[in-house]
C-alpha cells in the first residue's frame, strides 16, 4: 500500500487550507460535519451547469442522464455497504430523517401496547426522540442499555434486556460524544434470539469503518452524506427488502406511486415507495463523488488515523485538569472531556483563537445526565488535521486554564466600566483583534459583580441563552437599575456590556437606545458564535420586556 500523503490529502479541503496549522482556523467539529474536498463541491456545481433535469420521470436524454447520475449513487452504496439488492437502498436528507422513517412506518406497523424498544445510554436525540413519540402512539415502552466504563455497551447488561416482547433494538455503531466502536456483531445476533429488528445509527461509522450489512445481519442502516465529505441534505437508509416491502409509505406524493385515480392511489416499488417529491439531486450526484474520494484516499483503513488518536490522546491527556468522559483510547478520533471551566468560557476562548471545538449536551443529554454533567468539549478530527494543530490546541487550552489567574480590574475601574457605555466603547476600541476583545470580556466577566445566590431563580432567568442567566430590574425615582449574574464568565462579560449602556438610565432613554450600533461600535456581533450572540440580543429583549410589561 502506499503511504498516506498527508499534505496532498490536506490540500483537497479549500476551507482549511495547506499549511499544516492556520491559527484562523482549526477545525475540530468534523464529528458534526465533515469539510467538503473540491472534488464533491466541484461536481455539485457541475450536476447544475451541465446535467440539471429532474430524475425518473422526464422523456428526454437530459433526464436520462441525471437520472443516470443519481441512480449511480445508490448502486455504489449498494456496493459501499455490501447491501444484497440495490432497491435496498432509500435516500432521505439525513440520519435523523431515516430514523424518522423507520420509527413512523416500520413502527406503526410492528408496535402494540406492551412490546420493548431498546435504546442505548449514548444515544444521538435523532435516535431517541423518534423512539419515544413512537412508543408513546402505540403504548411500547423503551429500555435503554447501559455502558461500560470504556464508553461501549455492556453486553451482559444488554442480554437481560432482552425478552420476548423486545421489538426493536437501536443503537449506534459509533457513539458521536465517545467515539468507540460498539459490538454490533454480537448485539445483532442475541437481538436476533429473541426475533427483535435491529437498526444501526452508522452517522459517525460509515466513513471511519468498513460496514457490510450482510455480515452484520442488521435490518436497517442509517447515515448522513455530510458526516462523509459529502453534501448537507442527503442521507441513506439501508433496510432489507422484505422488511421494506412490509412497511407503509411514510411520506406521499409525486414518485411514490404508480396510478393514483379519484379514488384511490397504488404505490409504487422499492425504493421509490420511499422517495416521495423530488429528491436532492445534486446533492445525490456529489455524494457519489464523496464515495470515490473516500475510496481513492482508503480513508477506512488509514493508519495515520490511529497516529492522530495516539497524539491527541496522549497530548490531552496530559492537561491535568482534564476529564475524560470515557475511560481509555477511543476507537475513531473523538475525544469528550470536562474542565473545570465553563464550556461556554472554553469555547469562546477556543473560538477566539480559531479553534472550532463543540461544546455543550452534543445532543446527547441523557448520556449528560447519565454522567451528571450539563455537557462537555469534544473535539473531533479528519484526517487533514495535523499534529500542529493539536499542540495550538494543548497551548490554548492551557491558556483557558491559566485565564482564571489574570488580574481582575481594580474596583475603581470597575466603577469606570459600569458608569459609562462610552468608557467600554473606548475600550473595544482599543482592544484590536477578536483574540483581544474576547479577553476583554472575559476579564469583566471575572470582575462583574455577581448576583446574590438566592436571586438566581427561575423568575429572573433570561430565556434563550445556552447558558444560564438571571437578570433583575429596579426602579428609582424613574430610573433603572440592573443586576445580573450567569455561570458562565463570558456571558457575566456581556451583562456588564449591556448593564454600561443602561445602568441608571431612564425607561426613554433605554428604550430609545440604539443597542445595535452600540454592539456594532464594540466590534461583538460579527464574531459571537450563534448562541452566543443570540444570548446577548436574549438580555436586551428581557430587559425591554421587563420595562414595558
Ligand atoms: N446520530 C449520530 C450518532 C450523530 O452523530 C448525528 C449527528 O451528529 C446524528 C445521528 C444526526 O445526523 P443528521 O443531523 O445528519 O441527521
């Protein structure tokens, strides 16, 4: 085999670019989405410049030919998954809408009052809630698997799970928070014992391992295109035949059928008895490309993977403080930790280094609340991410750590912070870079003056901030007073920005208050991530609610 060409592999992703650190982005969120090569972005343009018609139904050689393109997809993730018949494979737009699928028709079919749904402790939300909404229409109950230490499944607490009324088991293959392969193999086949479907949530395998659903003995497999260098808005199902022919259509309309009269409506085969309305095509057409790119790179097999595991591991796991929420080396590179920081706080200075890192429930929150934590960091790598860039993260970790002993403002500067919104705006002004702007916030985030604890109450907490915030408002001789208090340091950072431009102001003068070019002066908008951003515009609004109610 040829050696892996790191460099030449890198230089396929025009958003990361070719040096093997670029401090302006780093980007370790490929869990949530991978980066797209040229080739898959190119031959989406290309479908729409040179072969854009709908797909099955049109009578010219134009429609011939994207409908060649399309269906040339599903043959080669017929292949790609060693699925025995190519009809076995159904587009949707993602790993949520396939499990939707499954859970609605497959589930309204085979479900009665009583019958046992298997879930594991490291469910995705996409493979929860279509569980629970259908358990709670057909009155099934679910049971959830719990994990070992290292992250996988137990299987000796799995096997007592199983009884005769188990319908269905839905786990993952990869868990998106721990990053460990889970023993399909062997769930499958004492699953199988007792006559129960399995489905597999293969979102973060399908790149990373071979998958052959035949050896595996799954009824369905489920994946997302993004997850695998390919476009946003395309995903699969595999479901073996007969089970498919068994279940119901689960949308309706165009493509789905095959004569629909006044009366009545006959549907139409596998798989486009799944496929109602027109599908993403281009997507489709550039998800193939993203099927060959894997394959000409052997990215399943790759072992400068385990070399980047090995790294990151052994790098992270040199940062004292840090906590991993499993125990030992994962299996892809995903690695989920807990400082003792804020995730917020992390984040936003990881952010304003260029680092993309995830933090929060990763849509996991029983597995959160299974491990009595609100959430946590993960950071998780592609092959295009270089051992330089997990030392700047190490550094700026360390950093965020060491951020907790910079000196507050003394209290007479922090008099000059709250008094005047034309103190802060010369001191946004000052501070140039984004880096030096969110130290900034940090730093009054140490110095702003905290809520007593018995005011942190539901009542005064702001509503639409990812982390929690409590605003109070008082009134005196006309003008208004704030106090303010959150567990994360940045966002206590923004409520001093908010209270400077409205402390002590009247309920005119507030509400006549240009906040927009105020925040615009401060140079904040453009570079707070979404939630961050939609928190501070949370404060204003509760503010002016609180004034005008
Ligand atoms: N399942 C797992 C394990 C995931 O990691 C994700 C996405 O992060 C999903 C399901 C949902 O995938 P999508 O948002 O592409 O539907």
């Amino acid at each position: 085999m040829s050696k892996f060409d790191h460099a030449r592999f890198r230089a396929q992703f025009p958003l990361i670019g070719k040096a093997p650190l670029n401090p302006n982005l780093v980007y370790f969120d490929n869990g949530a989405t991978t980066q797209k090569p040229s080739a898959v972005i190119e031959a989406e343009g290309a479908f729409y410049s040179s072969a854009n018609s709908n797909v099955h139904r049109a009578s010219f050689s134009l429609a011939a030919t994207a409908t060649d393109l399309f269906e040339g997809c599903r043959t080669k993730l017929a292949n790609y998954f060693n699925a025995e018949h190519v009809n076995e494979i159904i587009f949707t737009k993602g790993t949520t809408e396939s499990i939707n699928l499954v859970a609605l028709s497959w589930g309204q079919t085979y479900l009665s009052k009583g019958d046992e749904i298997i879930l594991s402790a490291a469910e995705h939300h996409a493979n929860i809630v279509p569980w629970q909404l259908i358990a709670e229409k057909t009155g099934a109950k679910i049971k959830w698997a719990e994990l070992l230490p290292s992250g996988r499944i137990d299987l000796e607490q799995f096997e007592h799970l199983l009884t005769n009324k188990t319908k269905m088991v839905a786990i993952n293959h990869i868990s998106n928070v721990l990053g460990v392969i889970n023993p399909v193999r062997e769930i499958v086949k004492l699953a199988k014992q007792v006559g129960a479907y399995v489905l597999i949530d293969g979102a973060q395998s399908a790149a990373a391992i071979d998958v052959d659903v035949q050896s595996l003995g799954v009824d369905f497999y489920v994946c997302s295109s993004h997850k695998m260098y390919g476009p946003t808005g395309v995903g699969v199902l595999y479901g073996r035949r007969e089970i498919l022919d068994s279940m119901p259509p689960y949308q309706t309309g165009g493509e789905m059928i095959t004569k629909v009269t006044r009366e009545r409506t006959t549907f139409n085969k596998l798989p486009f008895k799944f496929e109602a309305g027109t599908p993403n095509i281009a997507g489709v057409v550039a998800f193939s490309k993203a099927l060959d790119f894997i394959e000409q790179f052997s990215l399943k097999g790759l072992s400068f993977k385990n070399e980047l595991i090995d790294y990151a591991y052994r790098k992270l796991s040199e940062v004292p403080q840090l906590s991993f929420l499993a125990e030992g080396k994962p299996d892809i590179p995903v690695f989920s930790f807990t400082l003792p920081q804020h995730l917020q706080d992390i984040s936003a200075v990881l952010d304003s280094k260029g680092i993309a890192v995830r933090a929060g429930s990763l849509c996991a929150m029983p597995l959160m609340q299974s491990k009595g934590i609100e959430g946590c960091i993960r950071v998780s790598l592609a092959p295009y991410n270089t051992f330089e860039e997990i030392d700047y993260l190490i550094e700026s970790l360390k950093r965020v750590l060491a951020s907790d002993d910079e000196k507050a403002p003394s209290e007479a500067q922090q008099d000059d912070i709250c008094a005047d919104e034309a103190i802060m705006r010369d001191k946004f002004k000052s501070a140039g870079s984004w880096d030096l702007k969110q130290r900034e916030i940090m730093l009054l985030g140490k110095s702003f003056t905290r809520m007593a604890r018995e005011n942190r109450i539901d009542e005064f907490l702001v509503q639409g901030c990812e982390s929690k915030a409590w605003v109070t408002v008082s009134e005196s001789n006309g003008h208004y007073f704030f106090e303010g208090d959150s567990d994360a340091r940045i966002i206590r950072g923004l409520l001093a920005i908010v209270f400077a431009a409205f402390q002590g102001k009247t309920q005119q003068e507030i509400l006549a208050f240009d906040i927009k070019e105020y925040f615009d002066s401060l140079g904040l908008i453009k570079h707070l991530s979404p939630s961050r951003g939609n928190g501070l515009n949370a404060i204003v609004a509760y503010i002016s609610e609180q004034l005008t109610s």
